[in-house]
C-alpha cells in the first residue's frame, strides 16, 4: 500500500510558499502505520495538473493532494478531479445551505464552493470554507485537501485518516516506533552503530534526520522488541547525548529541567551572548513558563559593552582578543555578577562572512559555561560554515552542553569538530 502526496500550486514551485502540508501529512500517515511513497508538486495548469494526477494515480494506491480548492482563477484541482473520474459537478444545496449559515448569504463565492462532484464523499471543512473531496474506484483513490495547513491539517487527521482505511479497502501496517534526540553529536559519530543494528535486525529501520548542533534518531519496524533493542543500544553508547523533547528542541529539555524534571527547580539562568546575538535568549524565551528561571541575556556585541556591562579587562581584549577562552571566561564573570544567576553561559566568536584571522578563522567560537561559586568550563568549536548556520549550531551546541552539565554532570569542554 502506498501513498503519494501532491501539493498543488505555482506559488510552491516558484518558491513563494514552502512546502510544510507535505511534512505534516507524511508525519500523520507514518505515524498511522501507511506507506509513503512519494511528495509531489504541479502547478496550477488543467493539462499538466490532469497528466500529473493520473500518473500519480497510476503508480500509487492512493493519492493525497492539497491546495487549489478555493473560489479563485487558478483553484482549479476539483475541476480536474472531477474531469479525471469522469463526474459531473452540481450544485449541493445542503452545502449551500452550511455555508450561508456559517458565513451569510453575502459570501461573495457562495454558488462556486457548493458545487460538489457528484462521484465523490464530500470532506467538511470546519475550519474553512472549502470542502474536501474524496473518490475511490478500484486501484484508484484520489483524496483533496485545502492548501491552507490549519484546514488541511484538521480536515486530514479528523475526516480523512478515520475514511482511508474503507476507502483503499486496506488497513494499515501496525508498526513500532521511537524517535530519539541527541545534543552535541554528529551524524557520523552515530552511524557505525546504526550499521551494525541495521546488519544485526534488517528489519529495523534506522533514520538519522541532523540538525544545527543537534540529530534526531528514528527506529521502526513491525517488530517492537528490535526497536526497543536499537534504543538500548543508544542509550548505552549515548545516554549522556540524549535529552527528551516534545517537538526535538534542546531548550524544551532546559525547560524541563528548570522547571523540576530534574534538580533545577528553583535555580535561575542567564546568558552573555556576543557572536549569538540572543539567539538562545530568543530560544529559551520562545517557549511559555521561562520567566520561572530565565533572567535575561546581555548581547554585548561591541567590545566597549564587554568592559563596560561585563567588566571585561581591556587588557585581555587588547592581548586575547574578543574571541578567547580569556574574554569568555571573565564575559561569564560578569553575567553573575550582574545577574546573580546560579547558572549562566557566556560566548563569543567569529561569524563571518569577514573578520577571520590566520589564527582565528570565520567559524571560531569560544563558550563558557559555569555555576555561580564554582570553577568556569571554558571551551572552543571551529564551525566553518555559513554566518547563519554558525549561530545556530553555536547556540544550540551550548545549550546542549549546559544540559549534559545540568542533567549528566558532565563539564563542558571543546568541540573537535
């Protein structure tokens, strides 16, 4: 059983709109036991979206697309559709009637969103005014969903998942899954071992996904106890590397530890971001409860902010440099003082695209990490990459390292690669 997803649109070839629907509705699929096969995109043309629909139809037992299904000149997916399975399209005067009561008889596209096709089952849009529609014939099923991801997502996993099993006369494969979240690793670091499970249980399924700073590692399969033996493997060899999160994010781990999944209930943090420019501040405060710990950041960027807020010796500045395990360290100095946190991270570092040195290259970052009265752990990475991806992978390295510190009492040192 497979399933092939088309998202439908101009504005997501040209690049105008990024493709997220997709991502959502093979997340839900997977997660429900069905195969994906492939993502697609066609543009908003009847012969190219006609040709590209059947020979989707075609390869896949089912097809799931969205977008194209609203009032306006280029929403013409319910057209071809309809064309496609050879129905006709007439006026649904229940639809029209749910739709004047929700909106009012005013609804400038009234008439054209109550036409349905006649061979198809209408799916509701609560959300929206647009409906989504499903036709099935044998070897052919063929399920279309709005663009818009806070209809599609409601009308997919309300309406269509619960309809696709009677709809494609197959069930889905029950399947075990579990997703892991590693700090401060590379992909490389962990695929020996995901080699050795995969030659071990060819059954398993292992996906490593990276990320900035971060990877995420996925174990499926029909057969729960080899999943649960590839989560033993990396928790033996990894444990200290992984933390859990609701959506993968390393500071939902901070939180949780500061908020008393771990010791950290009443402690407070605070940050002295230079290079970062209150990236992990943005993070940490983008989730709700951190005024329960978080105090603030101070993003000296200029070095007369680094002497004058932190305290920061001109001398180191003039003979380390703004980018040393010096600077940082008395920047972590500073960030207590000022603040008073119990724990704090300080950084600074090259971002480049210019001011690389010989000896200091774009991509250079030292951090300091360290609880108030106890000796600072001051470290470096070389990340010669992009100035965004440089601050991404900088700030969410350290908030790994703050975590292992905090959670596996493990000191923060420098990055190899």
């Amino acid at each position: 059983m497979s399933i092939e997803i088309i998202a439908i649109g101009n504005e997501v070839l040209s690049g105008m709109i990024v493709n997220t629907n997709a991502a959502f509705i093979s997340t839900e699929l997977t997660n429900a036991g069905w195969h994906v096969a492939r993502h697609t995109v066609l543009p908003d043309d009847p012969k190219l979206l006609e040709q590209g629909l059947r020979d989707a139809l075609a390869r896949a037992d089912a097809v799931i697309t969205t977008g194209g299904l609203g009032p306006t000149c280029d929403d013409i997916t319910r057209t071809v559709a309809a064309k496609i399975f050879d129905s006709a399209l007439e006026r649904d005067p229940g639809l029209a009637a749910e739709l004047e009561m929700r909106y009012g008889k005013n609804l400038p596209s009234l008439e054209d969103l109550s036409l349905a096709p006649v061979k198809a089952t209408r799916l509701p849009n609560r959300m929206g005014t647009a409906s989504g529609w499903l036709f099935s014939q044998p070897e052919r099923n063929l399920a279309l969903l709005p663009g818009p991801p806070r209809e599609m997502s409601v009308m997919l996993k309300e309406v269509l998942l619960p309809e696709l099993p009677a709809a494609v006369g197959k069930q889905p494969q029950t399947q075990c899954a579990r997703t892991l979240h590693l700090c401060c690793l590379r992909e490389d670091d962990v695929d020996p071992l995901l080699r050795r499970l995969s030659a071990d249980y060819p059954e398993l399924q292992a996906g490593i996904y990276p990320g900035y700073g971060s990877l995420t590692v996925r174990f499926s399969g029909r057969n729960k106890s080899h999943v649960q033996l590839g989560v033993e493997a990396m928790e033996r060899d990894f444990g200290t590397y992984l933390y859990e999160a609701p959506t993968g994010k390393i500071e939902e781990a901070i939180h949780g530890w500061f908020k008393g999944q771990g010791n950290g209930k009443g402690k407070t943090l605070a940050f002295a971001e230079s290079c970062t420019g209150g990236k992990m501040a943005a993070q940490i405060t983008a989730l709700p409860g951190a005024s329960d710990f978080f105090l603030g950041s101070l993003v000296v960027y200029a070095n007369p902010l680094k002497t004058g807020l932190l305290g920061v010796s001109e001398n180191t500045l003039r003979t380390c440099g703004a980018v040393s395990a010096e600077a940082v360290a008395e920047m972590l100095a500073g960030v207590f003082k000022v603040t008073g946190a119990d724990l704090a991270i300080a950084v600074s570092g090259i971002a480049g695209p210019s001011g690389g040195l010989p000896d200091k290259p774009v991509g250079t970052v030292w951090g300091a990490i360290g609880e108030r009265g106890k000796p600072v752990e001051v470290g470096h990475m070389y990340l010669p990459l992009s100035r965004e991806t440089i601050i991404a992978a900088t700030a969410n390295r350290l908030l790994g390292a703050l975590y292992r510190k905090v959670r596996f009492g493990i000191p923060f040192r420098s990055f190899e690669r």
